[in-house]
C-alpha cells in the first residue's frame, strides 16, 4: 500500500496549486458570504431556501458559480433578466484574494484562523453598510470565536515555543486582553464623544467589534484598528467630498441620508456613517501586514516610557 504524499512535496512541485485551492475556496465561501450579508439582518436563514432570484425562481447551480456566472450572465439573471449587484462577484472576489493571501503569508493552520477571522469582517463591513448595525454574531460570536482559537493555535498571537501549553495559555491571555482593552478603550472614546458633541458619536456594535478584532489581533492590534480606522475614515471623507464638488451631487453613503423633504443629503461633519467597515479595513489590514511592524515599533518605543 502506498503512503500518502506530503503536503509539503506537493507545494514543492506545483507551488501554485495550494494558492489557487485557497482562492477557489475563497470565492464559494464568498459566495456564500453574500447570502449572510443579506437574509442575516432579516433573521432570515442562511441555509434553507436555497439562492433564488428576486423574482423568486430558484437559482440553478451552473448560474450560481463565484465570480464567473456573473461574467457570462453579464450581471442579470437567466430566469427574468432583472440585474445583479456588482457587489456579489466584488464579494466573491475579495474573499478569494484575501483567503490566497492568508495561505500564502501564514502556516496552513493560522491560515484557517485568518479565513474565520476575515470571513467574518467582510460580512460585518458589508450589513453595516447597508443597516448601519453588526449584528451579534459578528462581534459577541466572533470575540469568543477569537478566544477559543488562541488557546488552541497559539500561532495566532505569533507564539510558537516549545512548550505548547505555555504558548496556549500566553495566546488566550493576548486574545482576553485584546477584547478587554479593545472594547474598553472604544467604549470610553464613544462616551466622552458622545460628551462633547452632546449626541451618540459611535454605536456600541462598533465597541464590541473592536473587542472581536482585539481577540485575534491582541490589544496592539486593536488599538491599531480604532485610530486605523479613523485615518481610513477621514481618506474615505475626504475622498467623498471631492465626488461631491466634482460630481455636483452628494455622494453615495449607505445607507443614504435625506434631507427633511426626501432628497439626497449632502455629505457634511457630523454625518452618521457606518464605522465598522473602516474598523474592518484596518484589522484586516493589522493582521495580514502591520502586526509584525507595529509590534517592532513598540518594542522600541517602550524603554522610553521605562525611562520616563
């Protein structure tokens, strides 16, 4: 009988083979991310019916496949014609690029770690965007998740010793501190926000999310998410006023204000805008490339405050 063939011979003579497998599977779970992001804040269920068409014809499985149905069907269904979103293949898409990244940046088992992880912030980014809430699951659920998976895969929070227990117990240590720091530091910028401008400044999903990013980023990389995401908030504002003047209208903000008589509000300061996915945008973006950075410069700036 013959043994099986190593992982690691398999890499070795096709490299391009466990990449391309993480994006394919990144693009079905992508697929089925799209179905989350719309029947979750239903209270829909994900499982049962299947994808159908709004016109309510089920949707054959040759016209369901990620990315590429989308392309032969130039965007419309089958069954009636009526559009589909570009935001469905641009889901698909995203998932599948940040599913190969993981794969090709970590050891297979954080790499699975990693999938959850930015699973679980597209799906937020996108509910919020369109419902300005993220729901439980996405905070509460994935917080907990976070937790489990560093006492189990220490590698998560980069401890990988000799001594497995030890580096377990350090990992689910650096995920609690990560929810507890992440979620508090938020919680007492919201209050003293909401302080100052006399009105809620940030929703309390958005205190619970960066205790979620914290659980697989650390308390590093929470703190990085919360002043992350403000630098990619002020880009996206600032990117949004310039729409405007050029475009002569406001700008597209989900989901979108009005005006008292209907119309299209303007953007303008102190417009209620979704921050969890500029929050999602730089976890993600801790996690996949500024963790080792971010915690090197730390670890140069900390004797100062020894010093201090």
């Amino acid at each position: 009988m013959t043994s099986a063939v190593p992982l690691s011979e398999i890499s070795a003579a096709f490299p391009w083979f466990f990449p391309l497998a993480a994006f394919l599977l990144g693009a079905c779970v992508g697929s089925f991310l799209n179905v989350v992001i719309y029947r979750v804040p239903k209270e829909e269920s994900i499982v049962f019916p299947g994808s159908h068409c709004g016109c309510g014809q089920p949707i054959k499985w040759h016209d369901n496949i990620p990315i590429l149905s989308w392309i032969l069907l130039r965007g419309r269904a089958r069954c009636c014609g009526r559009p589909f979103s570009l935001r469905y293949p641009f889901v698909e898409l995203l998932t599948a690029l940040l599913f190969a990244a993981c794969w090709l940046m970590f050891p297979p088992v954080v790499a699975l770690c990693g999938w959850i992880f930015l699973s679980c912030l597209i799906a937020a980014t996108f509910i919020d965007l369109d419902h300005m809430i993220i729901p439980d699951a996405f905070t509460v659920g994935l917080a907990v998740v976070g937790v489990l998976l560093s006492f189990v895969v220490p590698a998560v929070h980069g401890f990988r010793g000799d001594y497995y227990l030890f580096d377990s117990l350090r990992s689910g240590g650096a995920a609690v501190q990560g929810v507890l720091i992440g979620s508090g530091l938020v919680l007492w910028i919201a209050l003293l926000a909401e302080a100052i401008l006399k009105k809620e400044a940030m929703g309390f999903g958005d205190v619970k999310f960066v205790g979620a990013i914290g659980a697989f980023c650390g308390w590093q990389g929470a703190v990085f998410s919360i002043f992350g995401g403000a630098v990619v908030g002020t880009v996206w504002f600032i990117v949004a006023l310039v729409w405007e003047k050029i475009a002569g209208k406001p700008a597209p903000v989900a989901p979108p204000t009005e005006t008292a008589e209907g119309e299209p509000a303007p953007l303008a300061f102190g417009a209620h805008v979704p921050f969890g996915p500029m929050l999602a945008i730089a976890g993600a973006l801790y996690f996949l490339v500024f963790r080792g950075p971010a915690l090197a410069w730390l670890a140069e700036i900390a004797p100062l405050f020894e010093r201090a």
